[in-house]
C-alpha cells in the first residue's frame, strides 16, 4: 500500500493490522503523506519533529481536558474525574501550584538522597532474579522498581504497594483514543478504589505528618504559600504521581533491555562501555518512546510555520513518530547509544515538560546499567508480550535467559 492510500484510511480508533507491534512504518508513511492528518471534524494528528515541538512550545496549547475527555470517559464518572485534575491534564493555576509543589520535592538533593536507595533495590531485585524459575524482565524486574520508587516518595507503607501496578494500568488504559465499556468500568473502580486508600493514607499523614523534604505526600498535604490543594485536587495528583512514575519508567526499562537485546551490538558495546548509559537511556527514550501519543487543545490559534491550527482543534502529538523524524535524526530507525546530539521529545516541552524526567532517567540509568554489568550474557528466553495500547509503548512480559 501507498503512502496516500494508507494515509487515506488510518484512525487511531482502528490502526491498521500490526500497528501496535511496529508503527514506525505507518508514521513515515503519514510524516510524508498526510503530516497533519485529520482524524475527524477539529481533530488532527501531527507526525513531524517541527510540529510536535511548536506546540508543545505554544502558549496556546492548553492541556485542560474537560471537552475531549467528557464525551469519551463520561462526564462526572470517576475517571473523568480523575483525568481532568491530575497535573498533565490542567492549565494554570492548578498545573503551575501543583508542579511547583512538586519540583521542591524532586530538587537535586531529593535527586542524591534517592540514587543510593534506587542503586539498593536495584541490587536486591537482581540478587533475586536467577531464583526465578522463569525471569520475567518486566514482572521481577523493571515494574518493580518505579513502584517502589514512587511507593517511597509519597511513603505508602510496603505491605499497601501491591495493587499500585494494577490501578495504575486500570486508569492509563482509559486514556486510548477509544477505550471499550468494560475498559472504562475496570477504569472507574480503579480510581474509586485507589481514592478510598489515600483518603485514609492522608488522614494518617495529616495527623503525622512526614519530612516535607523526603515526603511528597505531606508536601502536597501542607501546599505552599498560596495555600493547600482540595481533596480532590490532592487525591488526584497521589494517583497521577504513581501512575506517571510508573508507566514511563517501567516502559522506559523493558523498551531499553527489549532494544539492546535484540540489536546486540548494542548490548555488547553498551556492556564494555558502561560509561555510555546516560547517552543509551536518552537513545531508548528516542528509539522506544515510553509515551507514543500526547494531546493538546488549540486555545487560541496556533501558528506551526507552514499552516495555522485554529482555535478549539483537537491536536494529537505522535511523539513516537517526532523521535524518528529523519528531518532531525540521522538514521532514525537505528539503535545508536552514542547518538549526539539527541533532543528526543520523550519528555515533552515547555510547561508541562515531565515533571519527573530526571527520576525515570535515574531508575532507568542504575537499572539498564547495573542488569549490563551483573548479566553481559544476558538474553531474551522467548517472544516477548507487547502492551496493545496504542497510547503507551512498552510490554507485559519480556522473558529472559541469565546465561
């Protein structure tokens, strides 16, 4: 098929076969076809590099979800409510609050403080893995950290952590571009349930309260000089905290180990030079980006260079498809861990940059780095189980060999 006929018929609600397994493809196709392509009446999806970085730039974008989400999730439903006031998905002045309380939590002595802990699991978690009778990359190995992690931040205590995975999936999954009824009824006693552990876990907070320093929960409890959250605007950004955490880092390990050890070159050259693990997490975020998909409102009109999106246009960011933008990136298609420069857009941009960039690329740096040096013969045991959601890259089990 061409690249006009594909571009022709292709709906995010109904990718063509094979898609989820390999976009890349159907993204070159549509970068030169159709490279602001409609998706219906005010909705369009943009696949250049140029793009996808103008508007994450635009101070017309707004992130606010209210109008797209209520038709699709439900207006009122838990979810709904949920999604419309966690932090990725609000403008000013609850995103600009929010992310400041935040970013007093993430600062680089909050940075130091967690490497030695992550470094710690890490070691625990592959201390365990030959005791597995059949190691799963994902299940025993990269899930378990960013629960963890996250788990820590906002101090929940270690016996509470296990549902933490599962409702994190149970509410990202709501957020593909057509999620089916029982998606979004799993979805919905998701956040019901998750919000009826953290009213209790506050209550506990509020009455002894952590280190603020240490604490994110009792930093989000206190809020800052322009006064404290609502519950729900509390609640809501705990639950996008793990949620976030999780997804990106998980995806970014399992991704970064899936790469490297099917181009093995890589995995060789990144295990005798261990040094190039900062340069060989910024290539995974490229190569597999975590998040394929973001969204944007047109707030006012947006001026791209080319053409104008005008106001109240639904925008959908292909980021997976801006990280292999050839306009940008050398030999796109290819696995390079010494790739330089590399101004992947796995993390945004502008405003509503990730507000935990620099966690996932700690997690992912002792992570990839330490699994190269414990196991340089490490390799796949068998087909992996990729993710089939459209938004998130990632996979379900990747099993593996220790040799």
């Amino acid at each position: 098929m061409d690249d006009a006929a594909l571009a022709a018929g292709f709906s995010l609600a109904a990718p063509p076969a094979g898609f989820i397994d390999d976009p890349y493809p159907v993204y070159d196709a549509l970068r030169r076809a159709s490279p602001m392509h409609s998706l219906g009446a005010g909705s369009v999806l943009l696949t250049r590099y140029d793009d996808v970085l103008a508007v994450y730039r635009s101070p017309q974008a707004s992130s606010d979800k209210q109008l797209e989400f209520a038709p699709r999730l439900g207006a009122g439903t838990p979810i709904y409510e949920h999604h419309t006031t966690s932090l990725v998905f609000s403008d000013p002045p609850l995103h600009t609050r929010v992310r400041r309380i935040l970013m007093g939590a993430l600062n680089q002595r909050a940075m130091a403080r967690m490497e030695e802990g992550v470094s710690a699991l890490v070691a625990r978690l592959l201390e365990d893995l030959p005791a597995q009778r059949a190691p799963d990359l994902i299940e025993h190995f990269a899930a378990r950290i960013p629960v963890e992690v996250i788990g820590n931040l906002l101090d929940v205590p270690r016996a509470d952590r296990s549902p933490l995975r599962g409702w994190s999936l149970d509410i990202l999954s709501a957020l593909e571009p057509a999620p089916a009824a029982a998606v979004l009824a799993t979805a919905n006693a998701a956040v019901t349930d998750f919000c009826s552990y953290l009213r209790d876990l506050v209550a506990e907070r509020r009455r002894h309260p952590g280190d603020p320093e240490a604490d994110v929960l009792t930093r989000l409890i206190q809020g800052d000089v322009d006064g404290t959250l609502s519950e729900a605007e509390l609640l809501h950004n705990c639950i996008f905290l793990l949620n976030a955490g999780h997804e990106t880092t998980c995806n970014l390990i399992g991704n970064g180990l899936h790469a490297l050890l099917t181009q093995r070159r890589q995995w060789e050259r990144l295990c005798a030079q261990p040094l190039l693990i900062n340069s060989a997490v910024e290539e995974v975020l490229r190569f597999e980006s975590p998040l394929q998909l973001n969204n944007r409102r047109a707030a006012g009109d947006i001026d791209l260079g080319h053409t104008v999106l005008p106001a109240g246009t639904f925008i959908t960011l292909a980021v997976g498809a801006a990280n292999r933008d050839p306009a940008v990136f050398d030999r796109p298609h290819e696995l390079d861990i010494a790739r330089q420069p590399n101004h992947h857009l796995a993390f945004g941009q502008g405003a509503h940059a990730c507000s935990g960039m620099n966690v996932a690329r700690l997690e992912g740096r002792i992570a990839i780095g330490e699994i190269a040096r414990r196991f340089p013969r490490l390799a796949l045991a068998g087909p992996p189980e990729r993710d089939r959601r459209v938004r998130f890259r990632g996979f379900r089990r990747l099993p593996a060999v220790l040799q």
